[in-house]
C-alpha cells in the first residue's frame, strides 16, 4: 500500500507509544513494529478510500486500541468518536489522539448502547461482533445516507446470509489489500426487513 509521508510518520510514532503502552496493558499480540504495521496499521488504512467524501464524523465501535478509528482520525482528519468500554484502553486513546495532535477525535469510555452520539456518516469495526449485530448498531447510529464499513475474515458470506434474515441493504465487496481470505464490506442503506408476505 501507498502511505502518504506525513501519515506513516505519524502513525509510526503511534505503534511506539502503542509499544510502550503494551508492557502495561494488553493492546496487541503483536509486539514487533513490522507486524503492528502490517497486521494492525495497514489493515486500518486501507480502509481510508472506501470512506465517502465529506465532513460528516466517523464512529468506531470497539475501538480497542484504536484500529482502525484512530488511523482513519489520522489519514482523513475528520471528527471521529471512538467508543471504547475498558477504561485502560479509553485511556491510552485519549493520550494517543493528545499525543499526535487529533484533536478531532473523542473518546467515549462506554457501552456501545450507553453512548450518545451525532449521527454518524461513517460506521467502523473491526473483529468487534457478528455482522447481524454490528448492523443493529449502525442502524441507531448513521445518518441519512451514511455507510458502514466492516472489515470481515472468512465468515463474511455467512454472516451476509445470517443478516439477511433481518436485515436489508445494499452490500459492496472489497478485498483486503493485507489479508488474502478477507474482504471489507461497505453497507449502506440500512434498514429492518420487513415481514414477508
């Protein structure tokens, strides 16, 4: 992948203040930088052209250790809120978005279903839920017109079926630029099926 200067640089400095944040608390498996790019930055940043143009902000459910809502704070600079219910990870987010200048990025130490936010025109999670209950939330929290984006590993077909069965929308495919049996599915209007007759 091509990564901007400016952006590598940054995020760079991110993976060493997520290592030191690592002997503390639990952020990754991944210890060495080249495997943090890789498995965890990298596979964030892809994500950044599949965001529709505009201003509207970004939510990330499950931030965790901020992949990939904060480096999508980073590489698009839009108003982001990250929601994160462990208070260690909450923490290093907020010192992370401080430490690197994102002061469009809000971190909301909370339950998904506890939090009150803007509507949202962009939805993110990554390795958070099944798709049938990442759609529940992203139905509650985009705006008119908004899209989700889900990074999915080999289930992704079968959790498409499994959503199906209550929920409608529109599904585009997009392969994963850093793993090979992954895609990431774009979905947008999103809405309730309706009974069947």
């Amino acid at each position: 992948m091509d990564v901007p200067r400016e952006t590598e640089e940054r995020a760079r400095s991110f993976i060493a203040l997520l290592q030191r944040w690592n002997t503390r608390i639990n952020l990754t498996a991944e210890r060495e930088v080249e495997a943090i790019w890789h498995r965890h930055v990298l596979d964030s940043l892809q994500l950044a052209p599949l965001v529709p143009e505009g201003d509207g902000p970004l939510v990330d459910l499950g931030s965790g250790a901020g992949f990939p809502g904060l480096l999508l704070a980073l590489a698009t600079g839009r108003d982001t809120h990250l929601v994160e219910s462990d208070r260690r990870k909450s923490a290093f987010l907020i010192e992370a978005a401080r430490s690197l200048g994102l002061a469009r990025v809000r971190v909301h130490p909370a339950r998904i279903d506890a939090v009150t936010l803007p509507p949202a025109a962009v939805v993110t999670a990554r390795a958070l839920a099944p798709l049938p209950d990442l759609l529940a939330h992203a139905h509650r929290l985009l705006a008119p017109g908004g899209v989700a984006l889900f990074p999915k590993g080999r289930t992704a077909e079968q959790e498409l079926t499994d959503a199906a069965r209550a929920w409608n929308m529109r599904t585009e495919r997009f392969p994963s630029r850093t793993d090979p049996q992954a895609i990431i599915l774009r979905l947008s209007e999103i809405r309730p099926a309706g009974p069947t007759t």
